[in-house]
C-alpha cells in the first residue's frame, strides 16, 4: 500500500473515533438531562406539598385566634355593661342623697332663722330691762359698777392689802428657794475637782548621758533648742530629768514632744533640732482639733463650723488663773444644761453659749479687742446661731441679758469659777506679766520673734538681720529695756538679750 492510502485510513479511523466519541457524549448529556428534569419536578411537587400544609395550619391558627378574640370581646361587652349598671345605680343613690341633703339644709337654714329671731328678741328684753334699771337708779351701768367696786374696795382695802402683802412675801420666799435649790443641784451634780496648771513640765530621761548630748558642745545644742521652742530648759543634776520651764502651755507642749523625739533619735544637733520642733507643732495643732471634737462631743453640742471647734481646741492649752479655759468651758456647759433644764430653758442654746463663752482667749494675744468681743466675732464669722452669741455675750456683763439663756451662762460661769481652790489669781497675774513683755519687745518692728524665759527674768529678742544692724540692735535693745522699765512692773531685774543671726542656705545637686 502506498503512503497516501494509509493516510487516507488513518484519516477515516480517527473521523470514525471522533463521532463515535460525540454520539455517546451525547447519549449520556441526554440521560443525565432526563434525570434532572425528574428531580426537579419531585422538588416541586414536595414544596407545593409542604406549602398547602403551612397555609392550611396558618389559616387554622388564624381561625383559633378569632374565635378567640370574639370570645374576649364578648366577655368585655359583658363587663362594661356590669359596670355601666353599677354605675347607675351609684349615680341613683347619690341624686337621692343630694335631695336629702337639700332637704336637711333647707330644714336648717329655718332654724337659723328662728334662732336669730329668738336672739333679737332676748337682746331686746335684755336692753328693755337696762334701760328700766337704769331710770329706776338714776344711774347708768358704768356708773353703777364704778359705785359698786368703790364700795368694795373701801370695805375691804385693809384685807386686801394684808393679802397682797402676804402673796408677796411667799412669792419672793419661794423664788428665792427655788433659785437656791436650783444652784446647790447643779453644783452637786458637777462637783468635780480642778487642778491649777504649772509653769513647768519635766522630760524623763533613759540615763543621764543624754543631758550631756542635749546641752552639746560648749552649749550650742540647747541653745538652738530654746531659740527654736521659746522655752527654758532645765539641766541640773537631778537624775534622769530635763526641766521645761515656760509659761506657755503650748510651748511647753510643742518643746516636750520635740525634746522626746530627739531623745528617741539620738541625733542631736541644731538642724535635726529645728526639724523636730517643726513636727512637734504639727502634732500639737492635731491635738488641738481632737480636743476641739471631744469638748464639743462630751458636751453634746454638733452644731458649730469646724473651725469654730479648731478654735476652741485651742482652750486646752491656755488657762486662766490657773484653771484650764477648755475644762471650765466644759463643766460650765453641763452647769448651765443643768439650770436650763430646771428652768424650762432651751438647754442646747445655754450649753453651746457656755462652751464658747471664753472662744475669743484663744486669738486675745493675735486680735485686738476683749475676749467677749474677739469671740463675738469669731463666732458670727463661721455663722454661729444669733441665739448662742446672745447667749455668750453677756458673761462678764460687758451686754445687757437679752434672753434667760444669757443669765444661765453668766451663773455657770460664776458657780465654776468660783469654787474653792478652781482659780489661782497669781497665776494669772504672772502670765499676764510675761504675755505684756513679749508684747512690748514685738511691738518693735525689726523684731522677728521673742521669749519670756527664766520666770520673766530674762527677754530673748530674734531680730530680722536685714532690717538691722548690728549697731542699731545695741540701740534696740537698749530702747527695750528703758520701755520695760517706763512701761511694766515687776520685780527684781530683767535681762534683756539681743540676738542677730544672718543664716544663709544653698544646696548642692
């Protein structure tokens, strides 16, 4: 065979191949088209199924639920129509009663009328026989009761004299028993002791070493101590004890809890000093406020701004002859809540008058002015009730008693401070004496800052090293002494010294 037939064969197979291979291809799309019609018409069929069955339970429910609500409506038409009955039946029974009331009201206004009618009548009577009376006495009717009380009172003036007199007489004898009975009550009820304060407080020591380390080398510790507290401090050979000595109870305070902190320490030196002494007075003013709080809460008095009450915690540190201003303030406070409530008097207004009547001795040595008027302020400043001002004023009769709780306070304050052995006037005396002569020597203006040491004996000057020289300080001093001298008197001599520091600071970084 030749090379072209055999091609030509070839040619013919794979023709052959390819149409085979096209028929069965098609004869299968065919079958498989067939099958999917089939589906697709049962999926149809199905739905159709399930959508009549989910109309069907559709509409059954919607059929259930409108019954239902019919059966509702029914039953809500059959209340309004029970409602609708009660309704009028109430609307019955009040048109029945209104017609009662009408009836009854008519019924009283007759009566009324009646009864005025009756009224004219009597008055007419009435007037007929005064008028009758009248011309029969020939006198009128203030006439005749002016006559009649004349009668009386001429026959019976004796009588009611002596009675007068004797109503007098028992009156003025129970007043005066009751008054008495009153006092001797309060004052038996509060008769708690007084103890005068010292001028000096001692410091216990754990050995006798740490005199040596508190008075330092050639005295330079204790001397920056006094300078920074303003107090005397005593280091004699008594054992185990440091002396304070000042007639400052605050500075005593603040110089104590200073010199015991040091002790604690160990390191004491002049700026370790000056730091502890600057705490102390932080921890004496936090003492100062609890102290406030408790006198106002044992007293039973919550009224007062808190400042007023940091203010009086201020009391407990100051004294007045000898008697502590906070503890007498206190016990006045229970003495006048005592007569208030044996009086029938308001009792918190007398007790809150009592326990602030001494308020303006806490700032008398910063504020011009007496303490009852330097209080008058303080309290009317942080909006005090008018009624315990009033009340407090009138304690050393500086203002008239306006009301009884001003008289129950100036009571209280005499009956506490007139007790046996509650007041010490040298005292008193000997701190008024030294308050006067710090003041004379900061009357000064270069002056910083001074101390009334060694009972009055000596006056320790700071003064501000820019605003004087060491020149003009000799003449300051001198100028001090002469004042004391013209101004104040007191015994013996008093030393006065001059101190002029320049103290310079820098830190290095």
């Amino acid at each position: 065979m030749s090379e072209t037939t055999i091609i030509l064969l070839g040619g013919l197979v794979l023709l052959l191949g390819l149409a085979i291979g096209y028929y069965l291809r098609l004869v299968i799309a065919l079958g498989k088209k067939r099958s999917i019609e089939i589906d697709i018409k049962q999926m149809m069929v199905g739905a159709k199924e399930e959508a009549q069955k989910v109309v069907e339970e559709a509409k059954k429910k919607s059929e259930d639920k409108l019954a239902e609500l019919r059966e509702e409506e029914k039953k809500r038409e059959q209340d309004f129509k029970d409602t609708e009955k009660r309704l009028i039946k109430k609307d019955d029974f009040l048109d029945a009663r209104q017609t009662e009331l009408d009836k009854e009201a008519e019924a009283i206004k007759v009566k009324v009328e009646e009864i005025k009618k009756i009224q004219e009548r009597v008055s007419k009577v009435e007037e007929e026989k005064r008028v009758e009376l009248e011309r029969v006495a020939k006198l009128s009717q203030e006439d005749a009761k002016e006559e009649l009380m004349h009668e009386i009172e001429k026959k019976y003036e004796e009588d009611i004299l002596i009675r007068m007199q004797k109503l007098e007489n028992m009156g003025t004898e129970k007043l005066e028993s009751r008054a008495k009975d009153i006092l001797a009550t309060s004052i038996q009820r509060l008769a708690s002791s007084t103890a005068s304060d010292l001028m000096t407080t001692t410091v216990t020591l754990p050995n006798n070493d740490i005199k040596g380390k508190v008075i330092g080398k050639e005295g330079r510790n204790i001397r920056a101590f006094e300078r920074a507290s303003g107090v005397e401090l005593i280091v004699d050979d008594t054992p185990g004890s440091i002396i304070i000595s000042s007639f400052d109870p605050v500075r005593r305070q603040v110089a104590r809890l200073a010199l015991e902190n040091l002790i604690l320490d160990g390191r004491i030196q002049p700026a370790k000093i000056e730091e502890l002494v600057e705490k102390a007075k932080e921890d004496i003013n936090k003492i100062i406020k609890e102290k406030g709080e408790q006198a106002v809460f044992e007293c039973g008095v919550f009224n007062f701004d808190p400042r007023i009450v940091a203010i009086l915690g201020r009391l407990y540190f100051r004294t007045s002859y000898g008697q502590n201003v906070l503890q007498h303030s206190v016990e006045m406070a229970h003495i006048a809540g005592m007569i208030a409530e044996e009086l029938g008097a308001d009792v918190q207004i007398a007790k809150a008058g009592a326990l602030v009547h001494d308020i303006g001795k806490a700032l008398d040595h910063e504020v011009q002015g007496t303490h009852v008027e330097i209080g008058i302020r303080i309290l009317q400043k942080f909006g005090a009730d008018e009624r315990i001002i009033t009340a407090m004023k009138s304690h050393h009769e500086d203002y008239p008693y306006e009301t009884v709780e001003a008289i129950i306070v100036q009571t209280a304050d005499a009956i506490s401070g007139g007790r046996p052995g509650a007041r010490r006037d040298s005292v008193e005396n000997y701190i008024k004496r030294l308050q006067d002569l710090e003041a004379l020597a900061n009357s000064f203006e270069a002056v910083e800052k001074s101390y009334a040491l060694q009972a009055g004996r000596e006056i320790r000057i700071f003064v501000t090293p820019e605003k004087i020289s060491d020149t003009e300080a000799k003449l300051m001093a001198r100028e001090i002494a002469q004042k004391i001298e013209q101004e104040l008197k007191y015994p013996g001599e008093i030393r006065v010294t001059m101190i002029r520091e320049t103290r310079i600071i820098e830190y290095a970084r």
